[in-house]
C-alpha cells in the first residue's frame, strides 16, 4: 500500500481529536435553531431565556468532555461551552451556516460569512465542520454546485493546515417524510453513493461524519411496532458496502435516534463488518438532559450528566473499544502514513 501523506499539524490535530486507541469518541452539541426549540419547548415560552441555551451548552461541554475525547461546537450558541471544555478534549467548530434557503432549491450549503478556517485554527479549533444536504439523483446543476463548494473547502483546509470533517445528510425531492418506510427502501443507495462521492481525492476531506446506511427502527428485531423495511441480513449488506465505499476515515453521527437505537446501530455495524472510526454522538447522549434541566434549572443538569449522561458517555466508549478501528486503519497503519511538515507564511 502506497503510504498516505499527511502534514504534521493535521496529524496531531486528529491525534488530538483521538483517544488512546486512535478512536474519535466525540460528543456533537452544535446544534443551534433546534437547541433555541428544545429547550423553549421543555421551559415554556414564558420562562424561556437565550441564556439557557448559553449555560446549557457550557454544563454539558464542561463534564461530559472529561470522559469523551473532542467536542463539536458551535461558537454562536456554544461559546462559553468551547471555554469549559476539558483541555484533553480536542475542539471541532461548526462551519457551515444552519439549515438551507427553502426558497432556492437544491439545499446549497453555505459558510457562515463572518469565519473561515484560519479564524477557526486562531479559535483554538482542531477541525472545522461543514454540513452538507446531499441528494445523489439531484440534477446534475445542483451536484455541480455541491461539488465545486467541497472542493473549496478542501483546498481551504489544506491552505491552513487544519483537518476538515464534512457530515453529508440524504435526502429526496420526491419523499418529503426521511423517517418513512418509503424512505427507508431508498436510503442505503443515497448513503453508499453519496460516500463513494465525498471520499474522492479531489475533495480532501479528512473525516466523512455518515448516517448509518439504513432506518434502524425498520430493521428486522430491532423494528418494536413499526413495519419491516430491511432484514437483518439485508442491513448488514448496507453497513459493509457503505464502509467499503470508504477510502477515508468515517465516523457515524446519532441524527437524533434515542439512546439504546444509537448502541445498537454501532454494535450491529461493528458485527456487520463496518470500519467505522468513531462517532461524533449528539442527542443520543445528551438529550434527555434538556428535561433535567428545565425541571431542576442548572443543579438538576449537573445532576443528571454526573449520573445519566456520564453512563451514557462510558457505554459508547465500551461499544467503539470493542468495535471501532482507529482512524488511520483506513490507510493501513500508522506506519503507513508518511508526515511532512508544511511551512506556512506568517
């Protein structure tokens, strides 16, 4: 295998981003309008203040980054989390601006305009993170478009020598509902596409942060009510076409599923042959805090992430000791990736 080039500060900075194992355990809390929602929805209008969203971000950053090896930030909402962080813990920043103009189409991504990744690497950041809506049977215009932004991006990381994860979420013009059963038969194909896409060279994304190939609720023994869509045999075959399409590190985000589903996709992907290199976990670690905090306020949160959360935190840890690979398995082994340094004028 032809050894894998990387600089020495994108090396130490998914060092950074790593556990001991080489795994990257890491927490997601950069949500932002859906945050505002949640906890106005838990508090009431009336007794909701912006400030909540400050504090809570900051309480969950400040304990749960003890157990936990990077934490993904927004610094609009997350700013006082990105200051109680744990110094151990490696810091990811969102990039990208939240949501999409529902009046254009294609679900084009955008940067948020005030930041770029040299602002970010002064932020203290390890890695910038871009979300990007991604539909493979889009017009080819729109694909352009998506194509010719990620590109950009790449080359700007690489510019600042600064690791870049990009999370590519699926979707369909046509069904409207990604939680149906209709959209369930058609997910793994976006998925598997859309990663034999994003891990081309001519992007240089470090990370792809994936949705798991399927809808896990419509799994075979894991479907409790809902109807079947996929077998266990037939998931399976996802979960191992979809890692094998890889040919960069990947890592599965927990796009809002509770908290056992979350432990059981990663189980099921590690059993199905899936080499995944870690998580970025979001509400599937945290999300049980919001009602915490909205009836017991900042003692109530800092209650239930010492006992819940931080339980929640270890049994993902124990699943990816078991499971995960590290993430430079993908290029053979560590001594198989040749580091340079890059001499970057002041």
């Amino acid at each position: 295998m032809t050894k894998k080039r990387i600089s020495r500060r994108k090396f130490n900075c998914m060092e950074q981003l790593s556990n001991q194992d080489g795994i990257i355990a890491a927490l997601a809390i950069d949500q932002r309008g859906s945050m505002v929602k949640m906890l106005e929805n838990a508090v009431g209008k009336e007794r909701y203040h912006i400030d909540m969203v400050y504090e809570f971000k900051e309480l969950v950053s400040k304990e749960l980054t003890k157990y936990v090896s990077a934490i993904l930030l927004d610094e609009e909402y997350g700013f006082k989390g990105m200051k109680a962080k744990n110094a151990n813990a490696g810091l990811i920043l969102s990039y990208e601006k939240t949501g999409y103009d529902v009046n254009t189409a294609g679900r084009l991504p955008e940067i948020l305009a005030e930041e770029s990744i040299q602002r970010l690497v002064k932020k203290g950041a390890d890695a910038a993170k871009v979300l990007v809506y991604y539909n493979p049977d889009d017009p080819q215009a729109i694909l352009d478009k998506k194509h010719a932004f990620l590109e950009r991006l790449g080359d700007e990381a690489r510019a600042a020598d600064l690791p870049v994860f990009v999370e590519p979420i699926v979707y369909d013009n046509t069904i409207s509902d990604d939680k149906s059963p209709e959209f369930a038969k058609i997910k793994p194909s976006k998925v598997i596409r859309t990663i034999e896409e994003f891990t081309k060279n001519c992007y240089h994304i470090d990370v792809l942060k994936v949705e798991v190939p399927v809808l896990f609720k419509y799994v075979e023994g894991f479907n409790d009510n809902n109807c079947i869509v996929y077998s266990q045999k037939d998931a399976a075959a996802y979960f191992k076409t979809a890692s094998d399409a890889a040919t960069r590190p990947f890592i599965y985000l927990s796009a809002g599923v509770p908290t056992k589903t979350f432990h059981d996709e990663l189980i099921f992907a590690g059993q199905s042959g899936a080499k995944y290199c870690g998580i970025l976990g979001g509400r599937a670690t945290w999300f049980d805090g919001v009602a915490a905090y909205a009836q017991g306020g900042k003692d109530g949160l800092n209650k239930w992430l010492d006992t819940v959360g931080r339980d929640n935190v270890e049994h993902l840890n124990k699943i990816l000791k078991q499971y995960a690979r590290p993430w430079y398995d993908i290029y053979g082994s560590k001594d198989n990736i040749e580091v340079f340094d890059i001499n970057l004028a002041d």
